[in-house]
C-alpha cells in the first residue's frame, strides 16, 4: 500500500509509523485509518518494535468529522459504521501484535486518538500533552476502545469523570494516574519514545508472550491465567532467545537476544 496521511521507516529494529495530516492535527480519516492498519501489520512482519507517533503538534485530534462518511441529515445515519470496518480492526491489531508498541503523545490524543493513544503496551507522554475525551461535546459516545482502556488503566471513578465531563488529562497527572509510563519535555517525546522502542525491540521472542500474559489477564479469572501462563511458559521455553539467555547466564556475559 502507498501512504498518503501516514509515514513508514524502519530505524534498525524499529518501525517508526507516525500518523501524518498535521494541517488537520492527524484528525483520524477512513483513509489514515486503513493506511494506519497496513502499517501495524506491516510492522509485525519487518520489526521487533514498532514506535507510533504524529507529525506536527498533536497525536491525533479525533474523527475527521468534515469528512463523515454518513449523511448528516439522514435521520437513519450510522455514526458507528467506520468503527466496525477500521477503527476497531485497528485497536484490536495493536493489542494483538507479537511485537512491543510504544506510543510517543505530543499535543492532543483526542477522540479515538486518545483510544489509540492507550492501546501502545508503553505510552510516552510529553508534558503539554493532553488526553480528551470529546465526545461528550458533539453528542457521542466514547469510541476507539476508550471506555475499555481508561477504565482498565485508571480505574473507573477517574474514567468516568474523562468521559462524562470531557476533562482533560495532561501528561504529568496522567503519570500521576497510571494511564502513561513516561513524562518528557514535549521536545524530547519522539527521542524518549524511540529509546525505549530500541530497548524493547532488543529483547527476547518473549516480549511478544509478555504482552499476550499481560493484556489476557485484563479479562480472565486466576484460574484462566495460570493455565495461559503454562502455556506461554512452554512456549517461551522453546526459543532460541531463551537458549541464549541461559547459556549467557552460565557465562556471565549479556544475552544477544535474536526475537527468535
């Protein structure tokens, strides 16, 4: 797929997408969103990490409400339509990817852009950042796996209060909050990002099982979670990585983890 509204490079390990419209603060459009899609999967196929930031000040400033894609006046309107074709195939590819994702939050994460802002397995967050749930004020609902993420990440007194009264968080009380795992100055946001995206993007096949662990046991029962961490064990157990890791511990040297 060629990109119009998204950028594409690999920095080493990395896969560096940054969403890129910034005339319209990457307002998420059908057309960004189905080249965002192409390039999560692509990511999976070429890196060991994948990086998703912006172009310009902000992440993303919501839907693209100029372009709709419903007739406004047709009282039958499905508002929700580009929910089930892209946006929500979006979020689950990011919760689904083997491959660590770190979002890198400059400026705004409005909208479904606050959704995809909390679906990165590690989110940086500038200072002046701000995530904004702006539904409330066009007569919608939360969308983009918003009402899920925020209440599972800080809890759902705090939520409810984003989702209900549009307040918006910034970087700093949302360190404070859990919804983010790193505050930098906002000039700093993409270089922070891609440090910890390097880091990840160095470690071991089972990063890929972690994230599998870790985002399943947002759903299951204790007895659910110990069958799954058996079996992620096993897994886990028959890498390269986790030969290299026992083999670098009885030579007391670093391991050089292959992603294999």
């Amino acid at each position: 797929m060629t990109y119009s509204k998204v950028l594409y490079e690999k920095v080493g390990d990395v896969a560096v997408i940054r969403m890129n419209d910034p005339g319209v603060l990457n307002a998420m459009s059908a057309t960004m969103g189905m080249e965002l899609l192409d390039a999560l999967r692509r990511a999976r196929t070429e890196a060991r990490a994948i990086l998703l930031g912006s172009v310009g000040r902000a992440f993303c400033s919501g839907a693209n409400l100029a372009e709709g894609g419903f007739d406004i006046e047709d009282p039958d309107r499905d508002a929700g339509a580009g929910l089930e074709k892209i946006f929500n195939p979006m979020i689950l590819e990011m919760r689904n990817s083997d491959v660590p994702i770190v979002t890198a939050v400059r400026g705004a994460a409005a909208g479904v852009g606050c959704g995809i802002a909390c679906a990165g397995d590690m989110v940086v967050a500038g200072e002046g950042a701000f995530f904004y749930q702006a539904f409330r004020n066009v007569g919608l609902t939360p969308d983009g796996g918003s009402t899920y993420l925020l209440s599972k990440a800080i809890g759902r007194v705090r939520a409810m209060e984003m989702m209900l009264m549009g307040t918006r968080v910034y970087g700093p009380k949302a360190l404070e909050w859990g919804l983010v795992n790193r505050v930098a100055p906002d000039d700093q946001v993409d270089d922070e990002a891609l440090k910890l995206a390097t880091e990840l993007a160095k470690g071991p096949r089972a990063l890929g099982l972690i994230k599998e662990s870790a985002w399943a046991a947002l759903d299951s029962s204790l007895e659910d979670q110990l069958a799954r961490e058996r079996d992620l064990q096993r897994d886990a157990g028959r890498t390269e990585d986790f030969y290299e890791g026992v083999k670098s511990f009885r030579e007391k040297r670093p391991p050089v983890f292959k992603g294999r």
